[in-house]
C-alpha cells in the first residue's frame, strides 16, 4: 500500500498540483480536488490544503455495520483545497 502525501496541512497549492499518490484508497478527495491519472489527487483551484477526518455511521444494512456496531472505529481521512477569497475582483456589467 502506497500512500505519499506530497504536501502538509495548511501548504498553498497551484491548480492541479499533485496533493497525494494514491495507489489503495487512504485519502477521499473532497472540495475543489479530483481523482487525476495514475491516481494521484489533484488540486482544482489555487488554495490551502485542508485535510478532515469522518467516522463512519453505516446504515444497518451496510456491510461494515456489525463491525461498528461491535465497537470498531472506522474513519475517512479527506482532502479540501481551500479557495482565497475572491473580494472586490468582480464588477457588474452595467457599471463597466
């Protein structure tokens, strides 16, 4: 299992900027990141790199439900990019 996180929490990222090299699935991509070629996550927009974690809560029909219905802790780790805030760069129309 290879996983290389190529950038840290909180690093400034380019458009498509290679944010992971995933070959098993560690990493989910979240906002503004993408599945790229040679599965790697990319970055969709200029930003910060922001990593979160989710526990599961599988419906009882899911396949992993007696697992954490018997005391296991299964978490997704996701990757957002973070967008800068775009203040004062539009204008409207009427007032071009």
């Amino acid at each position: 299992m290879i996983n290389k996180l190529t950038v840290t929490e909180f690093d400034l990222v380019n458009v498509l900027t290679s944010i992971v090299t995933v070959i098993v699935s560690k990493f989910t991509p979240a906002n503004q990141v993408r599945v790229g070629g040679k599965m790697t996550l990319n970055a969709l927009v200029d930003g910060k790199v922001m990593i979160t974690k989710e526990t599961l809560n599988p419906y009882p029909d899911s396949p992993i439900y007696p697992g954490v219905k018997s005391g296991d802790v299964i978490e997704r780790i996701f990757l957002h990019v973070l967008s800068e805030p775009q203040h004062n760069r539009f204008r409207l129309k009427s007032l071009i």
